[in-house]
C-alpha cells in the first residue's frame, strides 16, 4: 500500500476536535495496515487551540505540494467571523490560491470551508459545511451549490464536511476510499463509532452498517462474517464460534443489528463481490464463487435486489467511466 501524506492545515483557535477526531482515526487506521503519514503545517510555528492549548513546532506550509498521494485537511475555528479576519488565516488563503491545483485532494472540516471558498476552490463544486455559516458560504463562493442537509459532500477532489463529529465521519470514509473497508471498519470499532453516518451516499457501507450497538457477542459475529464473506457459515457454526447457542444468536443479531444473520451475511458477500467487479478482471463464476455464492445463477439473483443491472452491465458501466 502506496503511503498518503495527510497535510493537517491550522490557523488561530482552530476547533481541537476538528483536528483531533480525524487526526486519531488516520492513526488508528495505520494501526490495522494503513500507510497515512500525518504533517501538522500552520502559517505560524505556534497556535492556541480552542480550548486553551497551546500547539508549538508546528511545520511551515509546504511548497511545493506533491499531488501524488497528499491530501490536505482544513481544520474548523471557533468563531470563524472574527478568526478568519486574523492575518494568519489570509495566508493559509493566499497559500490555497498558490499551492492548491484541481490535482491536488482537499478536505474541509465545519468552518474551513470558508477558507476554500476564499480560495476559489469550491467554484462550481458542490459543498457542505457547519449550519450556523452556510449563508456566510453562499456569499463567498456564489457559484457553489451549498447543501445544508449532509454529513459531509464530495464533489471530485474535494470533500467538506458539516462540522465537529462529521470529521470523524469523513474521515473513515477517506480512510474507506484509500485503505479498504476492512481497515475503516475495525477503526470504527475502535473509536466506539459504530453509527457511521453516510455524506452523499445514501446507503452506509455494508462492513459498517449495523454496528451501531456494544454487544461484544455481535460483533464478534460480524467480524467472523466480514473478515472471510467465502466461508460457508452455519448457524450453529457461527453460533459455537462466538460461544452461545444458535437460538440466542439468532435473537440477539435481529434485537441489536436490525437484520437476521443470513440478510447481514448476505450483504457483505454482495459487497466483496461489488469490491472485485471493481478491482479485478476475475470473470463472474469466479466472482461468484470467491464472495461465497453457490453459483454465479445465486449471485445473480441477490445481486438483482440491490442493482438494475447485472453484475457485468455493472463492471462495463464502470469501464466507461474510465
């Protein structure tokens, strides 16, 4: 796995939690396999943070910036009116309209899309950000399609996210996007976020779906399920993995997951398969048979629940978008 370079941007009081939430779960993800390497740039080499922290040693904006591999994440203030009059804040903007191409990957965390906005990087993208600034938003960049109802948004190599907390959601799913499913899911387990919200999407990734409870027994389940979707599981089997009887696993799962095992089983089999109609060359009766199926006729058939087209209308679609 190519490493990513995460460039954290900072001005005066920035929202700690801005910082921090996603900070920690690029961290945490590197933990289980990622390869994100974490720069702290601000314009000035010390800052104080919104609750009273002082942050010194912190890295010069970097010039220049790779476009390969390198994402840059602006962090949220306090009180975005008057921070962003600071004369620091005006060089991270002059920096943006220097350094910052359509090449280059951008996040954004509650209020800092603003400083994106100053930037003339959200021209004609669509975009988020904290509820409190989104007629501030409109003003600054009136060609931007701003929607106040997301987590977060992704419009092409830019994302922005809706504030606080909805950083923690975009970055699990940056880390989704370049580390795997897997590797989002077990550190969603780890940061106790098992609710993952969704931002443009609007269905949740199936490894993450569901989660949204503390059952250890359950989720144990569930990592069994999604670490090998191939592996034929019987109830019982599972069950007597997981140390309960076949009976009180069935009630739990419904009680704390909202599905019964074989739909859950079944919806991460459906995206492993998805996963290598993406990244193989695999011809379907293989896929079939490594997500778990009986047959390409079975996969098929689930398949048809979820998606218009079949399996390779679906893989050609995706070559013509190439």
């Amino acid at each position: 796995m190519t490493p990513r370079h995460l460039y954290f941007i900072l001005t005066p009081r920035f929202a700690l939690l801005d910082f921090a939430g996603p900070a920690e779960a690029f961290r945490i993800a590197n933990g289980f396999g990622a390869r994100f390497v974490t720069h702290i740039a601000a314009p000035v080499v010390s800052l104080q943070c919104s609750i009273g922290l002082r942050h010194d040693g912190l890295s010069p904006l970097p010039e220049p910036l790779s476009c390969e591999n390198s994402l840059v994440i602006l962090t949220g203030t306090t009180c975005s009116a008057i921070d962003y009059q600071q004369p620091e804040a005006q060089q991270v903007v002059d920096w943006l309209k220097r350094v910052v191409t359509p090449e280059h990957c951008l996040a954004t965390v509650c209020s800092a899309t603003q400083l994106a906005a100053r930037a003339g990087l959200l021209d004609g993208r669509v975009c988020t950000t904290h509820h409190s600034v989104v007629d501030r938003l409109r003003m600054l960049a009136p060609t931007a399609k701003v929607l106040e109802d997301r987590v977060f948004v992704e419009d092409g190599p830019i994302a922005t996210a809706a504030g606080i907390t909805a950083g923690i959601d975009l970055a699990l799913y940056l880390i989704e996007r370049h580390a795997g499913a897997a590797i989002a899911q077990q550190t969603a387990r780890e940061m106790v976020v098992y609710m993952r919200r969704s931002g443009q999407d609007p269905q949740l990734s199936p490894y993450l779906a569901h989660r949204n409870h503390l059952h250890p027994v359950i989720h144990k389940a569930q990592d069994l399920i999604s670490q090998d979707p191939a592996h034929p599981w019987q109830l019982e089997s599972l069950a007597k993995a997981v140390n309960v009887s076949a009976r009180n696993l069935t009630r739990l799962f419904k009680e704390h997951t909202g599905v019964t095992v074989n739909d859950y089983q079944l919806s991460i089999r459906l995206a492993h398969a998805r996963s290598l109609l993406e990244s193989t060359r695999q011809p379907i009766e293989r896929v079939a048979e490594l997500a778990g199926f009986g047959s390409a006729r079975d996969f098929r058939r689930a398949w048809s629940r979820l998606h218009p087209e079949s399996p390779l209308m679906y893989r050609r679609s995706l070559d013509g978008a190439k």
